[in-house]
C-alpha cells in the first residue's frame, strides 16, 4: 500500500539524490513559496 498525500496539504520531508548526486531535502526549500518536483521515469 502506498501512502498519498493529500490535495491542499504540506507534502512530508524527503530527501533525494539529485543530478549531481548530492542528497537534497524538501526541507531545505522551506523558505521558498513554491518548489516544483519533476520525477523521471526510466531516465537514467
């Protein structure tokens, strides 16, 4: 079972690799009023 988040609610922290291979967290955009995720199927 997966978990969702919820329409209209604050998405929970995560933390990912990205393109440079650097560990980022949602946390650390907190201050920003808007982040866009992009997530790549099958880009590798």
């Amino acid at each position: 079972m997966s978990n969702r988040v919820e329409l209209n609610q604050p998405a929970p922290d995560f933390t990912l690799t990205d393109f440079k291979g650097q560990q980022v967290c949602l946390s650390d955009f907190q201050e920003r009023q808007n982040v866009l995720l992009v997530f790549n199927r099958g880009f590798f």
